[in-house]
C-alpha cells in the first residue's frame, strides 16, 4: 500500500502497525477494545 501511494504521487506514505495504534487510541480502555490486527491504514500526504 504504501508503494501504491508513493507511485500515485503522494510526497510521504507510511504504514500505521496496529501496535502503534493500540500505544495511541486504545491505551488504558477498560473494556479491552483493541484495534483490528486484519486492517492496515496507511498515512499519506501531498
């Protein structure tokens, strides 16, 4: 994916791991909710 975003010229892409965004968005929840290890999510800017 980020090679494909790369190749559409986008300036910078890069993948978010879901490690990284448990550490983010779901650290401390008291219900367990965790991010989907299935999905990856690429950030890309122009």
């Amino acid at each position: 994916m980020v090679a494909l975003t790369r190749e559409a010229d986008f300036r910078d892409a890069r993948r978010v791991p879901a490690e990284e965004r448990t550490r983010r968005y779901f650290a401390g929840r008291s219900d367990g909710l965790r991010p989907s290890r299935a999905e990856e999510l690429v950030v890309a800017t122009t």
